[in-house]
C-alpha cells in the first residue's frame, strides 16, 4: 500500500546550466511589458538555443518508507536516492515578426519508456496582435495559475497534486491542439483570456482515443496595478467517451 502524505527531505543539488526554457503561454500577470526593438532593427529568422540541468537528492524520513513513499515492512526499500529529474533542451525559432515555431524535449525522460515522454513542447504561433494569437501543436493550455510558471523551475520541484490530476484528465500539462490568446483593456482593467480546444489524451499520442475534443477557458482581470491583484476565472466542458462533462468554474486569486 501505498502513502504519499510522508515527509521527505529533498536537496537540490544541480539547477542552472544555461538558463531557462520558456514556457507556451502568456504570464499570468499584467505588469506592462518592455517594448520591444524596432521592427527595422530586426533580422529574420532567429534562432535561440536554451537548456536546463536539475537533479536532486531524496531522503526518505520515515522508518521503512522509500523514497517514493512505498511501505516495506521487509526493510528492502530504498530510502535515499539520487534523481536526474530534467535535462531540457528548447529550440525557438522567430520565423517573422508574427511566427514563432517552439520545441522543447526532456532527455532525462529516456530513463522511462521514451514512447510517450521526452517531446514535451512542439508548437506554431502565429500573433495577430496583443490581443489575438494562435496556437497549434503540443503545448500546455492555460487553465490555472501553474501553467504560468516556468516548465523548468516550480516552486516545490513538483507539481501541486492538482495539477497533476488535471493533467491526467486532460485539462492541464502538455496536450494536442489549437488555443487563442490575448490581452487588452476593458476599459481600466486589463485582461488576459486563453480559450484552448485539445485532445484531451496527453502528449505525443498518434491519435485522438475518442471523438470527443475538451475545451477550456481561462480569463484573468488585473484589478489593482498597483499591488498586481489579479483575479482568474476558469472553466471547461468536454465529452470522452460519448459522454459530456463539464468543469465549471475555478476561482483563484493572487
């Protein structure tokens, strides 16, 4: 059987090597943005290059409980462990002021069955404006504050359970399909919006499971500059299996 509510002890030991890759959607907040160089100033295509090390070291707390928080009354567990968590390699091409093309693969997946891991991030986007993008390919729809943050560095190493589970229901993590974005005033408030149609069976699948498709929303109103309080409203609907569900509505504040 199985515990997961354990106390562990987890070290970083390696972080950083050449920066950070970024991630698919839009921050998840509204601070003004630098502007950017002059279109005349600017050659295409471009190419950027960027990659990140992390490992970290895992000690079990808890008299015959491993690592990954299995019980053994045998004492035949393993309660220390080194771990190669990420070896992530991005390549972001900026095809023309509006086309960028993105992939992003995890090395260290190949420690696991490689079928179904390693290509995390495949992806177009084409920006119409501020206020309109399109994305198409394997990216991670924004549904939740998590998606903001950067693919590399979380802030506990790992994924809320929340996320996770999303994830494995199709709402969260990387995913297959087409999502618009954008940002732009009501009136003084600004406003960000992600609205995401995906297969809904994870990443790197050679086709849909179903016919069904999962679609999702995201809208985030900036409603003090001044201290960035932003508040977020999600929500989904979506049908697996011939049958309809719906996700409707999450409230997060921050």
């Amino acid at each position: 059987m199985a515990f997961f509510s354990i106390k562990k002890k987890s070290l970083v030991l390696c972080m950083l090597v050449c920066g950070l890759a970024a991630n698919a959607q839009i921050q998840d907040s509204l601070k003004t943005q630098p502007p950017q160089q002059e279109e005349d100033n600017v050659k295409y295509p471009q190419l950027q290059i960027k990659g990140l090390f992390q490992a970290r070291y895992l000690v079990g707390m808890s008299k015959d409980v491993d690592v990954n928080g299995l019980h053994h009354t045998d004492g035949s567990g393993t309660d220390n462990n080194f771990m190669l968590k990420y070896m992530r390699v991005q390549v972001r091409a900026q095809i023309s002021k509006r086309t960028e093309v993105v992939a992003l693969a995890n090395l260290a997946d190949f420690k696991n069955d490689p079928k179904s891991r390693v290509l995390e991030n495949a992806y177009l986007k084409y920006s119409f404006s501020p206020k309109l993008a399109f994305t198409v390919g394997q990216f991670r729809p924004w549904f939740g504050i998590e998606e903001t943050y950067p693919i590399d560095i979380i802030k506990s190493l790992d994924w809320s359970n929340q996320y996770s589970e999303f994830g494995k229901l199709g709402w969260t993590s990387f995913q297959i399909g087409m999502s618009a974005t954008g940002q732009l005033q009501l009136g003084k408030i600004p406003f960000q919006y992600a609205v995401s149609v995906v297969n809904g069976n994870g990443k790197n699948q050679i086709n849909d499971n179903d016919n069904g498709k999962q679609y999702s929303t995201r809208m985030v109103f900036g409603l003090y500059q001044k201290y960035n309080f932003n508040v977020g409203l999600n929500g989904g609907i979506g049908e697996v299996f011939s049958k309809k569900y719906m996700l409707w509505v999450l409230i997060s504040v921050h």
